[in-house]
C-alpha cells in the first residue's frame, strides 16, 4: 500500500530523497541558462518541468496558448534530477503555474517501488511550497507506453497515490492524459507512439494538449492569473469595437489585424452577423480614452464586445524630447476607468498588451524596462476587473527568441520597431482568435515564416520623432 501524508503545507519535511552525486544534465541546464542570459522569458508563466515527454513536445507553446507555456522539460529527468536543478531551472522564472511531468523515468527500472516516485513528487511540491507562495502544480499523469508496458501496474498506483494528494491540497492539480494513450479496451495504442514506443507522435501531443488545458485553466484562475480565454461564444448581431492608438488604426496589404481577426471569425462561425467598428486614433494614450473620447468613439456603437488595446502611446512619450510619456500609476488608474465605463455601458472586454518598443532582445534597454512595467500593470487591471487578457508582449518576445538573428531593431515582426509588419499582423491576430476560443481559426503565430513586409504608416512628426528615439535606446 502506498503511503500518503498530508498536504503540502510551505512548514512541512521534504521526504527523503537520494541525492543526485553526478550531474548528467548539466549542459542541458546550461543550455537553457544562455538562452535565459539573451532574452530572459518572463516571469509569472507557466513552467514545464519534467522528463523527455516534456522535451520532446516542441510545439507546447502552440497547443497550450494562450496560456504562456516556459518548456523547460530535459534529458528523461527522474524526480531527483528536478529537485536537484530546483533552483537553476524553476526559480529564475517565478511561474505562476507549474505543469509537473517527472516520475516516469523513476519507475523504468523493475525493482523500483512506486512510493519512490509518489516520494519524489512530494519533495519537489513541499520545496515549491516553501519558496514559490501561491503557486499551483499541476501534476501530468505519468505515461504508459509500449515499451514499459510492464510497469503499467505499478504506474497506475503511483498515478492514483499522487491523485490523491493532489485531491486534498487545493494547490495540487493532476491532470490525467494515460487515457489519451490507451484504447478502449485499455490497451496501448500504438498509434500514439513513435517506432521506439516510448516516445510521443504529434496526434499524441495535441490529445494531451486537449486533456490538459481544463485543468490548467483551472490551476491558472485559482493563482490569480488573468482569464485567458473569452467566456462565451460570439452571438448573431454583435458589435464588436477595437479600440486603440495607431496599430489599430494600421492598413497593410492584405489587412491589419483587425481585418485578420474578424476574417478568422467568419471562418470558423460564418453563421453570426457582426458589426465591426475600427476606433483606432494615432498616438492616443490611455488620458485620451479616458475622456469623452470614449464614448464618441467607442461606446456611442453600442458595443458587445471591446476589445482595447492600449499602452504603446503611454510609453513612447518617454522617449520624447519632453519625457511627457503616462506616469505608471496614472496609466493603472486611466485603464482602470476605462474598463470600468466599457463594462458600465454593458460590454465585454478584451485587454491586449502592448507588443514592442523596439526588436531588439537586450533585457536592459530602456524601451524594454518600460514595457515590462507597463505590460505588467495591465495584467493587473485584467486581473481585478476579470476580463480576458491576451499578452502580445510575451507573444512576440517569444517569437524573438524562436527566429531573431540579428540585434536590429525591425524586420521580423516590426516596420519601426513598433507597428507591425504582415508577420506581426498575423500573429496579433492569431492571439486574439486563440482567446475567442477559435483556435482552429488561427493561422500563423510562433512557428510561422517572418515576412519582410514593410508598409510603413504614415506618422505624425511627433511620432517620427519617438520612433527615430526609439531606435536609438
């Protein structure tokens, strides 16, 4: 019989756990570490941890979004391995949510007790506990396979032993994917499993993706995340306003991503009628909305459904001769105001982050020091006003990391560094799509090829002038 203790309580003894006496992962770790050193990802996401499950499922940022995945799955990791790279490979990123996917590796060798591997993720939970408050875990159900089919038995009991635990600690989630492996008779599927019969398909992936985004909503509202998805289904005869500065108000060949957006919805519901209103004014700032702006431009359309997006305006006045960009607590309270006068007036809300200030990857520069403020600022109106969120910046940082070469400030997803090109159109898009919940609508994204698109918007000289200090901070 398997052993169960209490919760996870931040004051409770880590089990016993042998320690790790070589370090067969270091340069997998170190890996990671210099990828971190060029453009850090930042904190307050979710964290994957685990073994070459995790590593090998490549597209996890896609099939998980729009919740912002951190992969850090390595080697085929037993639960030691994690806890012994506790601090070089979950602290740095401060996640709000932790996707645990360790143990089945624990239990590949016969002789091993399915206690080690209950132990183990006990170690790893209470340690969490103590140095990540208010965190959540999700514990992914350990794997069978073709090739440990003969372990299945006693997986299954460790599965449930962690199950349990996860059932009486209201931190602890277990999200149960051995079912999407299985057949109806409970056997292996081999479909789901490449020639090694270990090692995971693609199809395999997308039904864990299926299984596991549920719980994982769930984990990520009860950390006091931002939704991250629309809570309902877009009805015949809606309203829908984007309301913004200049990337709102932005034409390119082929449509800005407003066009993109609602050309994606038709697609995946052709049946509802909607009224579209395009509120976008150059180089408004969130003091300018606040104001009767709002509601000339905006809320006189009766809208459903606003969708805002805000910020950049805000910042790029510091970069102004004058430095006469929105004071960050000015900035709170004037997006505050203006999703509460939106919700007053009887519509949703979408929030959208602003994107970049320049494409340049330096953590340090003084466009990414602002945007990290002000960008977090918005995660929290979204958090207390309970809207939906779809955060560009982390978006497009993660795109940088995937497909920047070299350190310029445009081209990739940008014609100045700030409005983006057809690229960045399409993925601005495919975010707020994938928040509509009409993920099979979205089309380009992370993994999509750049376009060197560069219709440039026609700017005021104020606005010439931010840019051109911009590219020079």
């Amino acid at each position: 019989m398997l052993v169960l203790a209490g919760t996870m309580a931040a004051g409770a003894a880590e089990p016993d756990v042998a320690p790790i006496k070589h370090h067969r992962f270091d340069n997998e770790i170190l890996a990671y570490e210099r990828s971190d050193q060029r453009l850090p990802p930042l904190p307050g996401g979710v964290l994957m941890v685990g073994s070459s499950s995790f590593r090998r499922w490549k597209t996890a940022e896609d099939d998980l979004a729009p919740w912002p995945i951190i992969n850090r799955g390595f080697g085929g990791s037993t639960n030691a391995d994690v806890l012994h790279f506790f601090d070089r490979i979950v602290m740095p990123y401060k996640p709000r949510v932790i996707l645990y996917g360790a143990g089945e590796s624990d239990l590949a060798p016969a002789e091993v007790d399915p206690q080690g591997a209950v132990d183990g993720f006990k170690a790893f939970a209470q340690r969490a506990a103590k140095r990540l408050p208010g965190r959540r875990i999700v514990f992914v159900s350990i794997k069978p396979s073709g090739s440990r089919w003969e372990r299945w038995d006693d997986i299954q009991k460790a599965n449930a032993a962690i199950r349990k635990l996860c059932d009486a600690d209201g931190t602890l989630y277990y999200a149960d994917i051995s079912r999407t492996l299985l057949t109806d008779d409970g056997t292996i599927d081999d479909r789901k499993f490449l020639d090694d019969r270990l090692h995971l398909t693609r199809e395999a992936y997308h039904d864990w993706a299926e299984a596991i985004r549920p719980v994982l909503k769930k984990a990520w509202r009860n950390a006091g995340g931002a939704p991250r998805t629309f809570g309902r289904e877009l009805k015949d005869g809606e309203t829908i306003v984007f309301i913004g500065d200049s990337l709102t108000d932005q034409a390119l060949p082929g449509g800005g991503y407003v066009q993109h957006t609602i050309q994606g919805i038709r697609k995946a519901r052709p049946k509802p009628t909607l009224h579209v209103k395009r509120a976008g004014i150059v180089m408004t700032t969130s003091a300018n909305w606040n104001t009767n702006v709002l509601d000339l431009q905006a809320l006189r359309h009766k809208p459903t459904l606003s969708i805002v997006f805000l910020g950049t305006a805000d910042m790029i006045g510091f970069f102004g001769k004058r430095d006469a960009g929105t004071p960050q607590a000015a900035f709170k309270k004037h997006m505050t105001n203006i999703v509460t006068r939106i919700k007053a007036s009887g519509s949703d809300v979408i929030l959208i982050t602003p994107a970049l200030l320049g494409e340049q990857v330096e953590p340090d520069r003084k466009g990414m020091r602002y945007m990290r403020v002000y960008c977090e600022l918005l995660r929290e109106v979204a958090r207390e006003q309970a809207v939906c969120l779809v955060d560009l910046h982390r978006t497009f940082r993660t795109y940088l990391r995937r497909h920047k070469k070299a350190d310029t400030i445009d081209g990739l997803v940008t014609t100045d560094g700030i409005h983006f090109n057809v690229t960045g159109q399409t993925i601005a898009a495919r975010e707020l799509l994938q928040c509509l919940g009409l993920r099979d609508a979205a089309t380009g994204g992370p993994d999509a090829p750049p376009s060197r698109s560069d219709s440039r918007l026609p700017s005021s000289a104020v606005h010439n002038e931010a840019v051109n200090n911009v590219r020079k901070r």
